[in-house]
C-alpha cells in the first residue's frame, strides 16, 4: 500500500482532500511507475480540485499534473529506448493528474530524464510554468527583441519567469499586478514598467508608457476586468493570449475594436501545444528549459515544503494573497 492524496467531490481543496492508504499502482503497456520524489501545487491542481479545470477527472481521484521522481518498474511493450529511463529521475509529467501520491503510473514517453546537476526543487517544477513561458512567448507570440510584452498576473512564479525571459531575449516587459507592494520588487527583478491594476484603467496607464498606439503582444491568466484591460490596451495588429482563468471572471472583447483592429485574442493550454509538437521540438524545448533553468531564467523560486500528510496546510499556503515561491510537496528521500 502506498499514500495518497484522494478527493472523492469537488470542492475547496483544504476541505476535500484527504491522505489515504490505497494499493501501489502496476504499470500497464508503455507506461512507467514512478516513486515520487516531488511535486509542486499549481493553480491548475487546485482548479482540478475545485471541478472547475477545462478537463476532469473521475471521481474518486489524486491531483498533481507535474513532480519529480524515479522510474521504479517499467511496463510491457516499452522498445529499448522507453526501457533505459529505469531507476533515473525523470520530471514527471502526469496529464490526467496523480502525481500527490508516492507513486504515479505515467506513459513512458512523459517520464523525461532531466539533467543530474539540477536539484530536486527545480525539476519537480520544470514543466509547467518553464514549457508555458518558452512555448507562448518564443513559439506562438514570437516576440522578437525591443517589442514591448504586457503581461497581468505579472508577481506569479510564471510572470517572474517572463520578467528573466525579457532580460535574456531583448524584449520589454509591461508588467500589471494587484497589489502596489509588488511593484519595486518587479523592477529589482528586471521588469521595464510595472503598473497596478489598483491605479486605474489598465489601457490608460498602459498608453503612459508605451505611447498612444499601444502594444501588440499581451498575455493574461486573470479574466475578468483585468483581461478586458489587457485587450483594450493592443496595438492594430495586436495579438492577446489568455492562458489562465484566476478571476473566474469572462474577459470581454470589444468586436469592433477586434475587426478595425485585425486583432486576435486566443486561449492557450500548454496540452494542447505540447500534443502538437513533433519528438525533435519537445526535445529541444526540454534541452532550453535546462539550460534556462541552469542561467536562473526559468528557474523556479522555492517556496515552504509540506509533507503529503500536512496536504491541507499546503494547498492553504498556496493561495496565500503575496506570497513568495512554489510550494513544493517533499513525497519520498531520493
Ligand atoms: N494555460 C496553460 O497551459 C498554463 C500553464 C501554466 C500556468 N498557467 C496559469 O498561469 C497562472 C500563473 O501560474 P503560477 O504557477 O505562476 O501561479 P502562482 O505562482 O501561484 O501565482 C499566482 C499569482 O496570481 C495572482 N492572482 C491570484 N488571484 C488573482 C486574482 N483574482 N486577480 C489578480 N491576480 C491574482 C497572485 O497575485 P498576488 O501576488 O497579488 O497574490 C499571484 O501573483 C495561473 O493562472 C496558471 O493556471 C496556465
């Protein structure tokens, strides 16, 4: 038998999660079994958790779509290749969720070997927010060097990300947060302009710093008022993407402003475009993300570390208005 964190309804994720004892999981054809190492909370877990993600799981079942761990046991059909990640660490990357757990059954080709010479810490969260940043701004938007990006939510783990990304590739960031206290410790980390939604309309302050015309590459995980701003602030031509949904809030488009504009706002799911990448560019953007991660870029700020049992404590640390850092499920001793 093996621990795990198991919820049987949506819910508040303090409140409907529980650690159980249930069997240890045998890998089927063409997957592994992981013995997790770690694994961070993201806000997607919690959507999870909540039933308010774009894909759910049955019920009963165990959150966590990323971590860190060792391939213990391989399953039948794996070619020689599938079969040499045995007894490596590898990020694991858990697309129906399962990895609070101490070990998580995944498809052979998401168990990806990573680097020794990064901590545990940095590879439980180098999928998620690393693979997000590089495929929306490098591949998607393209933002090439000198443009303005304007991004909200710009203090997340992923917004700072972007802020180091800016540095490394030449363009400049427009960053909107929540709360004003942010704003100098943005700057320290690189970001050109900072702006608080808590200061007026966003298009308004937006135009004071990059002129009239607006911008043309934007990003917005928040909806709502906050994702309204962030369209009515492009350029002609300008391109939004809407990657996350923290105010549960609809953003609303202006279509006359989006067709005299030729402007286009589009949702973007790190799934879907991984599910469109051939095995040369995911393995390529697995070699960048080391290495970014390695120059500080895409590494993730560590936050407090909570055992599986302490599940509860965790996902309320999560949430914490201004907190620092990803919190990291410690799972097993590697
Ligand atoms: N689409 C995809 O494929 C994809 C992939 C990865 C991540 N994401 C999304 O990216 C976002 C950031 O992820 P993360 O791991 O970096 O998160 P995180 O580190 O937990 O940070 C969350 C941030 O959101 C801010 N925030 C929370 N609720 C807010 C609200 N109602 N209005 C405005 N700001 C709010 C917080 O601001 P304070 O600092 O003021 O507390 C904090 O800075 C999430 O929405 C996540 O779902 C999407």
């Amino acid at each position: 038998m093996m621990k795990a964190v198991v919820f049987e309804k949506f819910g508040e994720p303090a409140e409907v999660l529980t650690v159980r004892d249930v069997p240890i999981p045998e890998p089927g054809r063409g997957q592994v079994r992981v013995r997790m190492i770690a694994s961070p909370i993201n806000p997607s877990d919690l959507l999870v958790t909540r039933g308010l993600y774009g894909v759910l799981p049955k019920l009963p079942a165990t959150p966590g779509f990323e971590g860190v761990g060792v391939v213990d046991r391989i399953g039948p059909g794996l070619n020689p290749l599938g079969r040499i990640v045995l007894g490596k660490r590898v990020v694991v990357i858990n697309s129906k969720g399962g990895n609070w757990a101490e070990y998580a059954v995944i498809s052979a080709r998401h168990a990806r070997p990573f680097p020794d010479d990064l901590p545990d810490e940095q590879v439980a969260s180098a999928f998620v927010n690393p693979a997000t940043v590089l495929a929306m701004i490098r591949h998607v938007l393209r933002v090439p060097a000198g443009a303005w990006l304007l991004q909200s939510a710009a203090g997340s783990n992923l917004g700072r990300m972007v802020i180091k990304l800016g540095r490394h590739d030449g363009f400049k960031t427009l960053n909107v947060v929540r709360r004003r206290e942010a704003i100098d410790e943005l700057k320290a980390l690189g970001a050109d302009a900072v702006i608080s939604s808590s200061d007026g309309p966003i298009p308004d302050q937006v135009r004071r710093v990059v002129g009239e015309a607006g911008v043309k590459y934007a990003i917005d995980p928040v909806g709502g008022d906050t994702g309204t701003g962030l369209f009515e602030s492009l350029t002609a031509d300008g391109r939004l993407l809407l990657y996350g949904t923290l105010t549960g809030e609809p953003v609303c488009i202006n279509s006359r402003h989006m067709i005299a504009g030729r402007i286009r706002a589009e949702g973007f799911w790190l799934g879907h475009w991984m599910a469109r990448q051939n095995i040369p560019t995911s393995l390529k953007l697995f070699r960048e993300i080391a290495s970014l991660i390695r120059a500080g870029v895409l590494a993730t700020e560590p936050g407090p570390q909570f055992s599986l049992d302490a599940i509860s404590d965790a996902v309320r640390e999560a949430e914490v208005v201004g907190r620092r850092g990803k919190v990291l499920l410690k799972i097993t001793g590697n």
